[in-house]
C-alpha cells in the first residue's frame, strides 16, 4: 500500500488540539437511558412521521418513524418501555422539533434477529457479499447518516445519479475538530469492521479506488488501519497533515486526490464519495449484524469535565445524564457545547438528547469562556488567508450585517461551511460565522 503525506492547498488554522485527556481512553459503554426523548428530526432532509402512537410498547431497535420523502432516514426506538409522549422537546442544534418520548421499562428487549452479545466485538461475522443487492436498502432502513456531523442520509450519498461516475471512496478518519477523539478509539477498537463497512459501501459504488484519510497526529490509528488493511491492494492509506479543517469533505478530496469541487456542488461532480469512519462502522452493523442505528460513539471531555471519557451512548440519552456520569462541574457562566469547539454548538438547556450527529459533549468553564466585545474590522486579510473555501468572509458579514443582501450569493456565500477558522483568526474578534449564518437564513426564506 502508498503512504501520502498531504493536506488541502487553500486556507486553514491550527488551534489547539486538546485531545490528551480522551485519546488514550477506551470505549465506555453508557447505561440506556430511563427516559429517552427521540427527535423526529436528526438529519439533512425531510422529518420522519411516526409510525407508532402514544401508549404503544416498543422494543429497542423497532422502526418508529419514517418518511416516504427522498432524502430522510428512519427512526428506531432507542431503549424498550411504553411511548408517553409525541410532543416538541427540545432539540441540541436549536429549536425545539417534534420527538417521541419513551419511557423505559429496564428489560432492553431487542427486536427480533439482533444479537447484543455480538456488538462489543470487532467483526465477530463476515459479510455475505453474494447479497450485495439487498445492501442499499438494508442501510436505508438502519436509518444510517453522516456520523462526522454532517447527518446526510447514507443510502442517498451511495446513490449517485448514473452520469455520475465514482471513481473513489475516500473514508474520513481526520477528526480535525479539537477535544474530539471518537473517530479516533473507533479505528483502535474497531479497524476489521470499519474495513468491512468501507468493502460494504465499495461493494454499492462499484469503485476500484478507496482511501483511508487520518490525520498525522494519530498514529497509532495510522497502524491500526493499516494492519487491517493488509492484502487490500486497492486501498491506499492518506496519512494528511494536522490542519483544520482538513477533516472537511472538499478539503479531504483536494488534499488526497489533489481535485477542487466546483462551486455550489458535490464530492460526486469529481468522482468521489466521502464516509465518514463511524459512518463505516454503522454500515457494518447494519448489514452483518441486522443493528439500526439506535447509538453512537462521542466523546465526552473539557475543562469543566471531571472524568473525560469516551462513551457508547444510545439515541435519545439526555445530555445531563452523561454529564453527571463523567462528573461535569456546572458552575455559573459555563458552557457545553455539542461538537467541537470550532463548529459546535452550545446548549441552552441540558435536558437535550444525544442525537445521531452528536460528536461529542464538551464542558467549558467561565474561565476559558472569554466575551470579547468585537472591534472594527482592520482590512489585516487574515480571515481571507484562513479560509479553506477562498471566500472573503468580512465581505460576506458585512453584507448580510449591513442588510445588503444583493451580493451575498455572488460571493459565495452559500460556499461557506461555517468551519469558523475566519473567526478563530480575527484580531478584531469579529462574529463573521454568526453573521454568514444569519445571511443564510435570510436567503433561504
């Protein structure tokens, strides 16, 4: 197999990585919640419809709810009990969205032709490629998305339209958001079945070509993929350089595989699809071990964390009950964030539910929580040379802060990913990241 050494040619940070606390920590397995409030609404596209009433008794890992849209994903019952409630509860990305409210009984009664006793193993079975045929819809109904965050349903991304030829799969392992390390266990404990969900997703694209991407920072996850790619002579392991944000889809592509997605378009305009390495590991599950998708590996750590940890944690687990397990601090003026701290968003309350693109829990004390009044912009540029798109993000703030809404898409603005390296770098402490996003919402109304 090659080794690569490469990074994106266009922009990017290098904060703090702080990943010291969580990376040598294995995979902790969290009690299944109570109580477990499930969002209706947990990924890229249409909310699902349940399909179950209040009152009703429910299995762990029993379809709940669905959608007969194209681009939605189901949704499965996370623990065993009785659905109390179909009510608005509140939602970590912000506002409060639909959600079934399961009260748990203590048994964890799974649905029929799922072995628990398998999960904690790393591929303990083989993959039957000689149904291949029943893959695509057997992801689509484990209600598989984007792990890295992103939260786009699988079975859609491995479903590109037929001009569209896939030469690569490139499978996402940077984790370049600080404090996070839940890609990074996942490789060490893991690496056979993130393989065989990588082969699984081959298998559906019918490429040739696939490419494991970890930053260099992780080396032994480096070794770890490695060794169980052995004898796989179409994979090529990318060792990149640590860069934020490298772990971005279009600055994953340009660094490995040296193209540029034009603008206001996708990985598949230039022949790649991107997974993320849970993603893989979800696939796995799916298709060899009958599992949905009712839990997901975060890593929970911070400042104001007393007992950082990795965890398993199921779909639905309020956040203030992991928090107390790993011993969170809850002082005046602290913050938890949901994410990383560059792309991550911070909690109001702290009843919200983990959902599928919870990445993490970060808890920041008053003391690493600096306000910083935002100055003037100084036209010093530093915002353009950090980012990784090539856009002018004091331009874009300005616009949208200004209500002079013409020029915004002209400039790219629906380009921008809202990384927050421009925000991360500004000696003014400018709120470039609030104000792209608030022009956003304005030209989607």
């Amino acid at each position: 197999m090659k080794s690569l050494l490469k990074t994106f040619k266009m922009g990017g940070v290098h904060p703090l990585e702080n990943k010291e606390r969580t990376a040598g920590l294995p995979i902790e397995r969290f009690a299944a919640p109570k109580k477990a409030a499930i969002p209706l609404s947990m990924h890229l596209g249409a909310p699902c419809e349940p399909i179950v009433k209040k009152g009703e008794s429910v299995r762990t890992g029993q379809k709940i709810a669905d959608s007969d849209k194209a681009v939605s994903a189901p949704i499965h019952a996370s623990i065993t009990g009785t659905v109390k409630a179909i009510e608005h509860f509140n939602h970590p990305l912000g506002p409060r969205v639909r959600s079934i409210i399961i009260e748990g009984d203590g048994t964890d009664t799974w649905i029929e032709g799922v072995e628990p006793s398998l999960f904690d193993k790393d591929a303990p079975c083989e993959v039957d490629f000689s149904k291949s045929a029943e893959f695509l819809s057997k992801i689509r109904e484990a209600g598989i998305v984007g792990m890295g965050g992103a939260t786009f349903p699988t079975h859609i991304k491995l479903s590109p339209p037929p001009d569209k030829k896939i030469d690569t799969l490139i499978l996402n392992g940077a984790e370049c958001e600080p404090y996070l390390t839940a890609d990074h266990v996942l490789m060490l404990e893991r690496p056979r079945s993130i393989l065989l969900g990588m082969r699984i997703m081959q298998e559906i694209l019918k490429v040739q070509n696939v490419i494991i991407s970890i930053e260099n920072n992780k080396p032994d996850a480096v070794e770890a993929m490695r060794k169980a790619a052995e004898g796989y002579a179409d994979v090529t392991i990318a060792v990149c350089q640590t860069r934020y944000p490298e772990g971005g889809e279009k600055q994953l592509i340009n660094a490995v595989l040296g193209r540029e997605v034009p603008s206001g378009k996708l990985p598949m305009e230039v022949g790649s699809v991107v997974q993320n390495v849970g993603t893989a590991f979800a696939v796995y599950e799916a298709v060899a071990l009958h599992k949905p998708l009712i839990e997901r590996v975060l890593t929970v750590t911070g400042p104001a964390i007393r007992h950082p940890k990795n965890l398993l944690a199921r779909i639905g687990t309020p956040f203030k009950d992991i928090l107390n397990y790993c011993g969170y601090e809850d002082q005046e003026n602290n913050k938890v964030i949901m994410g990383g701290p560059m792309m991550g968003k911070a909690q109001k309350y702290l009843d919200v539910p983990v959902v599928k693109g919870t990445s993490g829990i970060l808890g920041i004390t008053a003391a690493e929580v600096v306000v910083m009044e935002h100055r003037p912009c100084i036209r010093c540029g530093q915002c353009v040379q950090a980012c990784p798109m090539g856009l002018n993000p004091t331009l874009l703030a300005a616009s949208v802060e200004n209500e002079d809404m013409d020029d915004l898409l002209k400039n790219g603005l629906m380009d921008c990913m809202e990384c927050g390296a421009c925000a991360f770098i500004c000696p003014s402490q400018r709120q470039l990241v609030h104000w792209i996003a608030v022009g956003k919402m304005r030209v989607k109304r």
